[in-house]
C-alpha cells in the first residue's frame, strides 16, 4: 500500500505535501544502456562480462548505476568483478557510492580489491563538486531514537542517495574540517547546507505503523538554523514489527525533506 503523508506548519518548520507514489519512466538517452549494462553485471555467468558491464556503468555519470555497483561489490562472487565495482564507483563520482564503499572495506577479504575500495572513497570524500552545482550539503548528525543502530547508516545513505540526484546539490564528505568546506564553498561559489535529522521510534497501531523525521537545516559550515521539515508517513497492512517497512518509511520520508528542501533552497 502506498503510505499517507501527514503535513503541518508550524513557523518556520515546512512539511512535505501529500505526495502520490508513481513509477517514472525517463526518457534519458542513458537509460537504457545502464538498465541494460546493470542487468549484465547481475546475471551475466561470465566474469569477464560483468566486469567489463562494471567498469562501463562507472563511465556512465548516470545516479542509476550507483545501486548495480553497490550490489556487486557486496555480492559478486568474483573479486575481479568486484574490484572493478569499487573502481567504477570511484570513476563514477557519485557520493551515493561512498557508504557502500565504506560499508564493504572491512568485509572484503581480497588485499587488491580492499586496496580499490581505499582509493575509490579517497577520491570521493574530496568533496565531489558536479559542473553547475549551487548547493553543498553536509549530511550531519542522526539523532536516532528508534534503538536500531542500523538506522543511522539508512538515513545517511538514503540522504546522499537523494541529494546525489538532485540538479545543482553536491554532498560534502563525512568529517570534512570546517576549513576545507569553507574553501571548496569559497572557490565554487556555493551556498551550504547542513542536514540534522531526527528519528522518532517507530509508532505501531494495530495494522499501521507510522514513521515520523525532524530534520533541521543549518548554515554550513555554522549551526544556523535556517529551517526544518517533519515529514510523517503512515504504512498500513503491516503485520507486528516489520523492520524492512520501518525501513522504507524512513527512506521516503527523507525523500520527502528533499523535495522540500529544493523548493525552497533559493530563499535559505
């Protein structure tokens, strides 16, 4: 079922309006050879294939080709594969890339591909800045009541994910000094921001189950605060404790701040 979004205003603290969930099919020219390139570096029985699909989605500059990367290099039985994974999101240049990197670098067991992983996140935790970006945003501190640890990881990666699509966002890298934000911000002549999310715990009544975020926008590098978003959403169906729904909501609902925040961007 698709989730209710439910919206209030309070000052300055803007909510996500009531949303519908609906497929998107884009007509990007790039869409299809990354479909097609993702789908051979998943089921493809030759290593050599799906390494050459690896190395060709790192080339793409297409958001797309973050999610493919991520799942080889978490679960390709091949370390050649796997290797040119960490390489293709090094290339690629995605922040979305980062806590996938990050995630495998202690599980990995091959020394080259770990050695790759290394230096794919040196590459993009040097503050990635895309041509025509206009706002830098760092993904700062979760304040997680839910008594999940995992959540912490699913809030950065859902923001970064987001932010990695949005036109005109770059995504600051996690703990960069205040002085190095201050120069890339000063040279590119970009406006940032810092994003401080709060986690509610999850709210289950009978079949539903509700999730609710308080994420507050501050100057960057600073702690002014410039304004908030509490996006709601409501699941039901649910059957007792359901973490991947809970999941879910929590993704969306970070989806939903965003959106907020590129409407109102310009005015902050």
């Amino acid at each position: 079922m698709v989730p209710m979004v439910v919206a209030s205003r309070v000052g300055r603290w803007i909510a996500p309006a009531i949303v519908l969930v609906v497929a998107s099919h884009a007509s990007d020219a790039r869409a299809e050879p990354v479909e097609k390139l993702a789908k051979e570096l998943k089921d493809n029985e030759d290593f050599r294939v799906r390494t050459q699909a690896a190395l060709s989605l790192g080339k793409s500059g297409s958001a797309d080709a973050v999610s493919p990367l991520c799942d080889a290099l978490a679960g390709d039985s091949s370390e050649a594969v796997r290797g040119a994974s960490a390489a293709a999101l090094g290339k690629l240049g995605k922040p979305a890339g980062l806590p996938c990197l990050e995630a495998r670098k202690e599980a990995e067991a091959s020394a080259s591909v770990k050695s790759q992983i290394g230096k794919s996140i040196a590459l993009l935790s040097k503050g990635n800045v895309p041509p025509g970006s206009k706002y830098y945003v760092s993904v700062g501190k979760v304040n997680n009541k839910t008594q999940r640890g995992e959540v912490d990881a699913i809030v950065r990666e859902a923001a970064t994910k987001k932010l990695g699509a949005m036109s005109g966002y770059a995504v600051a890298p996690k703990g960069e000094a205040s002085a190095a934000a201050k120069r890339i911000i000063g040279e590119k002549s970009l406006k940032g921001f810092q994003l401080l999310t709060t986690v509610d715990p999850p709210v289950y009544d009978g079949d539903k189950l509700t999730i609710a975020l308080k994420i507050t926008v501050t100057s960057y590098p600073g702690s002014s605060i410039l304004a908030g978003f509490s996006p709601k959403l409501t699941q039901s169906g649910v059957s007792g404790t359901d973490k991947a729904s809970e999941d879910e909501l929590v993704k969306m609902a970070i989806d939903r701040a965003l959106d907020s925040l590129e409407k109102v961007a310009p005015s902050l």
